[in-house]
C-alpha cells in the first residue's frame, strides 16, 4: 500500500469517475485503475462498485476512504510540521469563504498579504456555511472565514471582527425622517431577504423576529447583498446589510441607512479550521493581516449584541 494509492483512491471517491480522477491526479486511467486494482487485491476488498455510473464506493470501501482520509492527512502534517520548524511561509492555503463576507472583506488584505508572503499559494472559493464545513471536515479546504459560534465537533474558531447590521431603505420610504430604526417597525412584507442557506438570511428572519411573508405581487430572493441593494433601490422596500457591505455605497445610498436602537444587532466572523490542521503560523499571519485591515472597534465584541442564526 502507497500514498500514492490512496490519493487515487479518494480522487476516485471525489468524482465518482476513473476518467475523471485520472486527469485530476495527472495519470492516465489505466495507470490509477490498475494501482486500485492492486489495492484491491492486497487489502482483499473489493472498494468501489464499478457497475454503478457514477461508481459508488462499498461498505467496505467507504470505511478504508475514511481511514485513507485521516492517513493521507496525516502523512501532509508531517511535510508541514518540518516546515514549520523551519521556519518556512509557504505553501497553498485552501480558504472557503461566505458571499455575503467575500465582495467586501478579501480586497482589503489580500494583496498585502499576497505582497508579505510570495510563496503563499491562497486558493479562495465562495460557498455557504454548510459547505464550508463540510469540506474542512473532508480536507478540501484549510480555513473557513464564517460567522460563528458554530459550536461543530472537531473544530476551532477564531473570532476576528463584528459587524453590526444597518436597515437600507428605498428612496421616499416613510422611516427615513427616523434617526433610528426598531426591529419592530420593519414590515415583512417590504422585507427583501437572501435564499435559503444563507446564515445572514436567518439572522434577518431572527433580529425582525418575524416569518417571512414576502412581497404581494412578486417573490424575489437573492443570492448576493448587491441583488437585494439592487431591488431596493429600483424596486420598493428595505433590506439589512451587514457593516462591510455598506463602505462602498455612494453618498445618496449612505444616506438611506439607518442604525437601530440600542445596542447595534451584529454578527461574529471567524476564522475556523479542524483541531488537527498544522499549519498555524499561516493561521496566525492571516488573521493578523485582515483584523489590521480593519477599524479597531470593529475587532471588539462590544460593537453590539450578537444575532443568532439558528
């Protein structure tokens, strides 16, 4: 049994496809099938049920993928472990990261970072919360930048900043000749809120403390805050925007916020990675370079009082 092996064993399991594995790996097919054939044969399993299109793994196999899981992972902190030791910054660094955090927050260290650290390789997909763990917890990604607490088994979370919630109103909405807006007045019905799956969606519905039960004549939910600030300022309404999103809006559009009473509803963003990742000098180096990128009250708890998202 090699590494090797078991690389192609779980590419295998990842596309459900010899063809596909194969160029993800740089083999050819017949090079990665006939090394799990010989897998197959020295451990007497049979692994993947080659029958099915997409092949799926056996019982047995899924349980040999699971431990090749932890080996391969295993085998990659060892390479990192020494890296460290030397002292080394480099490397790929996986990063998932939410769309409602991504348009917002990575121009604002991303290239510094990119510039202090040349022989980082980061790698950023956008994806909500659910997938986020999944993948950390697969060893598809390194860190996740999320909003937490989370509270998942087997995972650590950093908290970086908090970010208070503003109520974006469409021009002429009667609460504009408000300073201040309470929870209570927002009107579900002028509600424009993000599709499901998305934790701020559910921090919305849980802050107006309120179902949701849309707008009379159209139903409209948006994958992004930029397609919620659109509808508000072509169509009629309101949405919440988190604080990040709301540095770049022009002059006009700042001029329809508006804060809430009391203490500001805010969200908890945090770096979160597995228990067992290795590789902390670059966890370190990558939370300081975003909370220096940021105004120093936002780095404190006290900015507000948590909104809850599940």
């Amino acid at each position: 049994m090699t590494i090797q092996q078991l690389e192609y064993l779980i590419a295998v399991d990842k596309h459900r496809h010899f063809g596909q594995a194969a160029t993800a790996c740089f083999v050819t097919q017949p090079t990665l099938s006939a090394q799990l054939s010989k897998l197959e044969k020295e451990l007497g399993v049979i692994l993947f049920d080659r029958s099915k299109m997409p092949v799926i793994p056996t019982e047995s196999g899924i349980q040999v993928i699971a431990q090749a899981k932890k080996v391969l992972s295993e085998s990659k902190g060892i390479v990192e472990l020494v890296s460290q030791l030397k002292g080394d910054v480099s490397g790929v660094l996986k990063l998932g990261i939410l769309p409602t955090l991504a348009p917002y927050l990575l121009h604002l260290f991303i290239r510094k970072f990119l510039d202090n650290y040349p022989l980082i390789k980061l790698e950023v997909q956008e994806m909500v919360t659910e997938e986020i763990v999944r993948k950390l917890k697969n060893d598809e990604l390194d860190l996740g930048i999320v909003v937490t607490p989370l509270g998942e088994a087997g995972m650590v979370e950093k908290p970086m900043f908090y970010e208070k919630f503003y109520a974006y109103f469409s021009s002429g909405h009667e609460l504009l000749d408000q300073q201040e807006i309470r929870p209570e007045q927002i009107k579900t019905e002028e509600l424009w809120v993000l599709q499901q799956g998305h934790c701020f969606r559910d921090q919305v519905l849980n802050f107006c403390d309120q179902g949701l039960s849309g707008h009379k004549n159209f139903h409209y939910e948006s994958g992004s805050l930029e397609g919620l600030r659109n509808m508000v300022n072509r169509y009629k309404g309101l949405t919440l925007l988190p604080e990040l999103a709301t540095w770049e809006l022009s002059k006009e559009e700042k001029s329809r916020l508006r804060p809430f009473v009391g203490a500001s509803p805010t969200r908890e963003v945090s770096i979160i990675l597995n228990r067992s990742f290795l590789k902390q000098k670059l966890v370190a180096l990558l939370f300081q370079e975003i909370t220096e990128a940021l105004p120093f009250p936002m780095t404190s708890k006290s900015q507000g009082v948590l909104v809850k998202f599940s």
